[in-house]
C-alpha cells in the first residue's frame, strides 16, 4: 500500500501549511532583491576607492620615473657643459 500524500510542505523539517509556505517563500525572493541591493550599493564606493587609489599609485610612480629621468638629464647637462668645468 503506498503512503498517503500529505498537502504540507516542510522547510528545515518542520511542516508548513501551503499559505505560510507561499508568504515565506515571497518574502524570502524580496529579501535576497533587497539584500542584493543593498551590498551592490556598498559596493560601489568601494570599488570607486580602490580604483582611486590604483590611480594614485601609477601617478606616484610616473612621477618618481619622470623624477629620476630628469635627474639623469641634468646630470648629463652637468657633465656636458664648460661652465661647470671650472
């Protein structure tokens, strides 16, 4: 004899009414948009950050290489020059 098929459903073991089941499984889809809103909106400005600071780490560096390029030119200006020979 096969087992009577039961209307009620279960969630974690325990058994829920088809109304119950349907309000919690509404409510479960608008909390996980809800959440997914609300960490993308933290997200954002985090991403932006790191993005700004990416930006002032190659603009350092540029800067230091740009730096060091023009040490060596005035260097070789310096060695090149008569006026400095003195």
């Amino acid at each position: 004899m096969s087992k009577p098929v039961s209307r009620r459903s279960s969630f974690l073991g325990l058994p829920l009414a088809p109304l119950p089941a349907s309000a919690l499984l509404v409510c479960t889809a608008v909390g996980a948009v809800v959440v997914i809103g609300v960490l993308s909106l933290a997200l954002v400005p985090l991403l932006f950050a790191i993005g700004i600071g990416f930006a002032w780490l190659l603009a350092a560096l540029l800067l230091g290489w740009a730096g060091i390029e023009a040490m060596a030119a005035l260097e070789r200006w310096f060695e090149n020059d008569p006026r400095f020979h003195r």
